[in-house]
C-alpha cells in the first residue's frame, strides 16, 4: 500500500492497493476494504488496485472487488490495473468490468440496421 502522485489530473492524489497472489479469498476482503480506507481518509483522491498477483481468480477474488468498490464508493475513483486474462473474463462475467477503466463493449440497441452504401461489396 502506498500513494503518491502521479496519472490522472495534476495535484490528484493516487493511492496503490495491491491484491494478493495467486488468489485473494474472501478471508482477504476485510482487511483490505480496511486498508482502502485509510488511503481515502490519508487524502487519496483515487485508488489503483493493482491485481498483477492475481494468477488463479476464483469468486473469492470477485467477492474482494466487489466489497472494494462498494468502500470506494462516494469516497474517490477506484480502478483495477495489472488484471489478467483470468481475472479479465471473470469480471466480464459477474457484471464488474467497469472496474477495469475500459468501456464496455455493448451492442447496437435493437431495431437499428446498418446502413448499406452503394459501393459495399455484397456478402
């Protein structure tokens, strides 16, 4: 755990949160949502979890991200970096890829065609 600036907007202050390898548990939840706590109340403006560790993700690992985002929550930005593909699909999967900072993919809403220009290639 340590701040520092540094990434987002100039005078914001970034506090780093590291996740255990291979596989945080939800044992890990409690003594983590602590340690973001004190970041935000030292002055973090922005957490940056990073989940580089975390090699083999399991619901203990969603359950920790989960309670972490909802203590980040009206207190500051909360971000995962270091995610692997694992980790990735998983967040993907429970609805919380959001945390990753990446816009989600998402489909054209339904009744939308797309256009066909003269020149297009048939298929």
């Amino acid at each position: 755990m340590s701040s520092g600036r540094g990434g987002g907007q100039p005078g914001m202050k970034i506090g780093r949160l590291v996740l255990p390898g291979p596989g945080p548990t939800e044992r890990d939840a409690a003594r983590l949502c602590a340690r973001l706590a004190l970041l935000y109340d030292g002055g973090a403006d922005a957490v940056v979890c990073d989940a580089g560790a975390v090699t083999a993700p399991g619901l203990g690992a969603v359950e920790v991200l989960a309670r972490l985002r909802l203590a980040a929550r009206g207190r500051g930005a909360f971000t995962v970096t270091g995610a692997g593909p694992a980790l990735r699909a998983l967040l993907g999967l429970v609805g919380l890829s959001e945390l990753l900072g990446e816009p989600e993919e998402r489909e054209p809403p339904g009744g939308v065609e797309e256009g066909v220009e003269p020149d297009d290639l048939p298929v």
